[in-house]
C-alpha cells in the first residue's frame, strides 16, 4: 500500500490591526479569491521577490516592476479620469431631470390654473343659463295667462 498524504488545512490566526483587516477583506472582495486562495497568491508573490532581491537580474527586475508600477498607476489614473468623466456625464443627467421635473410641474401648474378658471367660467354659465331658464318660465307663464 502507498502512503497517501493528504494536504489538510489547518487553523491560523495572525494579530492585525483593524486597519489591515479591513484592507484584506476588502482585496479577497475585490478579487474574488477565498483566504487560502489569497494568502498562496502572496507567499509565491513573497517567494518571488526574495529570489529577485537574491538574483543578479535584481537590478532588471527592479526596473520592470518600478515600469510595470508606473503602468499601473497610468492605468489607475486613466480610471480615474473616466470616474470623473462618469460623475460629470451622471450631474447633468440628474440635473436635466430636474430641468425636465420643474417644468413639467410648471405645466401642470398652469393646467390646474387654466383648469380652475374654465370652472369658475362654467359655474358662472350655469348660473345664466339658471337665470335664463327661469326669465323663460316666467315669460311661458305669463303666455299662458294671456
């Protein structure tokens, strides 16, 4: 029989202040990685570093990851700029609607204020009319005495 060894994962705490916590939780968010996934991630990263800082390429390596920062600053950047362009495009939306919201209550405004004069103007013709019918009773009764 072969012995079988099996990778079993076992409990690890580390003080941290809040701060970095904070940070962690935010990175396995923002990449979508479990712990363990995260945490491999950064001890090859680490492991990787020590041999460049042990290896003649050191001098080149530090140069491509100081280009390959300078890269992603750039890209951050431009990010940034289109963040902003967003937020620009997104205020003169919200501030057409609000253009678009004053003036339709404008117009309904002066709907409701047209609308009160038109029955202000058919209250005052009921009353001619009132006026007018009783005028024609009393002229129809006075036809009929004659």
């Amino acid at each position: 029989m072969e012995d079988v060894k099996e990778n079993k994962n076992i409990v690890t705490s580390y003080r941290l202040s809040q701060n970095t916590k904070d940070k962690l939780q935010q990175q396995f968010k923002d990449l979508g990685m479990i712990q363990e996934q995260y945490f491999n991630k950064v001890v090859s990263f680490m492991e990787l570093e020590v041999v460049k800082e042990n290896s003649f390429f050191s001098k080149d390596t530090t140069i491509i990851q100081c280009n390959l920062n300078a890269i992603l600053n750039a890209l951050i950047s431009n990010k940034d700029v289109e963040l902003e362009l967003l937020k620009s495009k997104y205020k003169n939306m919200l501030s057409d609607k609000e253009k678009y919201i004053t003036e339709q209550k404008q117009e309904l405004q002066k709907v409701y204020s047209d609308l009160i004069a038109l029955q202000k103007e058919n209250e005052k013709n009921v009353d001619e009319l009132m006026y007018i019918r009783i005028e024609n009773n009393n002229q129809m009764e006075q036809l009929w005495r004659v």
